[in-house]
C-alpha cells in the first residue's frame, strides 16, 4: 500500500468531512419546530420549508451515527438535534394514527402533504430511529424502529395493499433493485452488535442478496434495474435501464453482507460485478463522471437527466472502491477510488461556501447550484466521508505497523 496515497486521502477527507457537517448544522436546523430545512440554497438559505420524511431520517442517522463513532464529533448540540429531529418523526412521519404508513412531504410544522405509494419514507424512519437509540442508549427509539421494520417486510414480502397502489391489469410485477437494496442495508443497520436481531433477520438478509444478484443480467455482463420477479429480462425501456450508481451502491451492500455471512463467492460478485463493470461502462471517458442512467442496448435512454452528472453515484463509488480495497487490497480499485475522488472533489465540492453541488451538467459544469432539496440532504456526502476515513484510518493503521515491522 501507497501510506503517502491514504495519508493525502485521510487529511483531505477528514477536512471536507468537517466542512460539509459545519454547513448543515449551521444552516438546517429547525429550532422551532424540530427537523431539519434541506431545500438550501447554494449558501445555506432556506428556499422551501417543506420537510421530507426520508431526508429527515437519513440527517438523523448521519448526527446520531457521527456522535457515536467520530470522536471530535461527539458533541452535545450534535445529539441534541438529533433528537430534536426523532422527536419530530415520532410526532408527524405516519399519515394515520392506525397506519403504519409514512407521508413523503410534511409542512414545516408536520402536517402531511403527499405520500409516495414506496416503502423509502419508512425505510429510512426505520435507519434514523434505530441509530439514534444507538447514540443515546434510549432503547424506545429501536422499539419504534423494529416495528416499522415489521411493516415494511409485511408490505414487500406478503401484501403491498396498505401502499395504495391500484392492481392494474397491464401493469407489469416486477423487482425494482432499489427494494432488495434498502432492505439489506437495513438488515446491516439493525444487525450491528446484536446477536439476536442478527439472528432474526438474517434469513431476509440472505433473500435480499439473492433478490439483488437476479438483476446481473446478459450473461454476467450487465446489472439491470428493473426485473420480472422470477429474475428475467423486460421488455422495453423499464427493462433495458441501468444506473451505474445503484449498481455500485449495491456492490458494497453486498460486501458488507458478505463480510458478514464470510462468502467469499458473493464477495467476488459484489465487486467485479457490481463494482466494477457497472464503472467500466458507466464513467464518461470523454468528460469524466458517472453518467445517470443507460440503456443497455445503447438507446437512448429516456430519463432527461440521463447524462447528467449527480453527486450521489460518485460519493457511494468512492465507498464501494475503498472498502473493496480494504478487503481485497486490489490496486485497481484503490486508483478506482482515488479517480473518482479526484472528480467529485473537482466537481462537486464548494471549497469557499462548503458542501457539495448535487447536479452537474455532462461536461462536468454546475447545473443546479443547490446545495439541497427533495432528494439531496445531510446524507450521501457527508456519510461517503465519514466511511472513506473510517476505512483509511484502519488503512493506514496497518501500513504503518507493516513498515514498523
């Protein structure tokens, strides 16, 4: 291993990382209500007060998760709008006192304004409640957590009904990657340090991992998005859809699953099939950068955004090439890591107003200055960093003590 290489990587990191979390606790925090404001502007100001369920999960895990696990991180303002931003789940995300269903958009006080017929409001209800039992050690908050679990298994393995989606005849059942995806990420939250969750949940795990490898299509050589739900191609432009991000995304879902399991087999398809041809046919060797979406037959694909370039695709390969790294110590995917690195920090990165842009144009020049909104949070970037030096430091730890030797 390159020290020089993880040590250049670690200081840049840890700085961006500090950067990026000093701009959401300076700027979103909802000191009236509870909550977190996303829809910031390129500075930090507040263009839209909506509040979105999935975004207000997801900033509470990443402050509940930094308190627990980050030292200098460990701070009480830190876990108190953590808590702050619990509370106002626990208070407003079900649409229905009887329902178990999450809403999409609340108002700035926690009135429901819209639902999405999906499972990711609850998914990520479920992640930010579980870690911040974690961080504070109030088990209530797991309690709540492992019962919107329940929920959302009930909806995807036995009867999706309570989602409101209409049964229409020509409506084709398939497995969208995204499902298998969250509920594997969230076997791995849930999991963590205790034995008897692992245990209970271990058997979904499993069909979440087989779930995902149906969608390595083409004989190996393409993941695909959208399959039958017996592991088939589709016709059309639903079937022929890859996202190079989600595939890669999924690879270190998988690697972690396979770490855990020790399969060394999954391991071996979690990154040369996930992660690195989902790479390989997916960056722009013309301007750099993850392209959105493909077809895989080289249509075009019908997305409008397809060949923009988003900051999540490139935070998630940023985890996916160190961690393989870190398992395999394959060199490719150490220089895969410190390619995409070098873009994202080129591209995405606001060194003067800090945070990240989240929506480049294809050659690589800023499209939205946003710096959040419906889908951009305190999340992707801020978690990629936290991993990628949680990852380097153990890197570096043992180069140093190999050249101690």
């Amino acid at each position: 291993m390159d020290l020089q290489v993880l040590r250049f990587w670690h200081k840049r990191i840890s700085q961006e990382l500090d950067a990026v979390m000093n701009f959401w606790l300076q700027h979103s925090h909802d000191e009236e209500y509870g909550g977190f404001f996303t829809c910031l502007s390129q500075d930090g100001k507040v263009y839209d007060d909506l509040k979105y369920v999935w975004l207000q999960g997801r900033q509470v895990w990443m402050y509940s998760r930094l308190y627990r696990k980050v030292p200098r991180f460990r701070r009480p303002e830190l876990l108190q709008a953590a808590k702050a931003g619990g509370e106002f789940l626990l208070q407003h995300a079900r649409v229905s006192p009887t329902s178990q269903k999450c809403a999409f958009v609340l108002t700035r006080d926690g009135r429901p304004m819209k639902i999405q017929r999906t499972i990711f409001s609850e998914c990520f209800y479920v992640l930010g409640l579980d870690e911040l039992g974690r961080a504070t050690g109030e088990l209530r908050y797991q309690k709540e957590a492992l019962t919107m679990m329940e929920a959302i298994v009930h909806w995807v393995r036995e009867d999706p009904s309570e989602l409101g989606r209409p049964d229409l005849m020509g409506a084709v059942p398939h497995d969208a990657m995204a499902v298998p995806m969250m509920l594997l990420n969230l076997v791995d939250q849930l999991s963590e340090g205790d034995a008897e969750t692992a245990s209970r949940f271990r058997e979904l795990g499993s069909w979440s991992a087989q779930r995902i490898l149906m969608h390595v299509q083409r004989n190996g050589m393409a993941v695909l998005e959208n399959v039958s739900e017996d592991g088939k191609e589709l016709p059309g432009c639903m079937g022929r859809q890859q996202n190079p991000g989600h595939a890669i995304e999924a690879g270190w879902f998988l690697l972690r699953w396979a770490q855990r399991q020790h399969d060394s087999a999954l391991l071996s398809q979690a990154v040369e099939k996930f992660m690195k041809q989902p790479f390989q046919s997916g960056w722009d060797t013309e301007h750099g950068g993850l392209l959105a979406f493909q077809d895989v037959d080289g249509l075009c694909p019908t997305q409008l955004e397809w060949k923009m370039k988003l900051w999540w695709p490139h935070t998630e390969a940023m985890i996916a090439f160190l961690m393989g790294f870190a398992e395999t110590r394959d060199q490719e995917l150490l220089e895969l890591f410190s390619q995409v690195a070098e873009y994202s920090f080129a591209k995405f990165s606001d060194p003067e107003r800090h945070e990240w842009v989240g929506y480049l144009t294809q050659e690589g020049k800023v499209a939205l200055s946003i710096k959040g909104g419906p889908f951009k949070g305190c999340f992707h970037v801020p978690r990629a960093l936290y991993m990628c030096e949680e990852i380097l430091e153990s890197l570096i730890r043992v180069a140093e003590s190999t050249s101690h030797d």
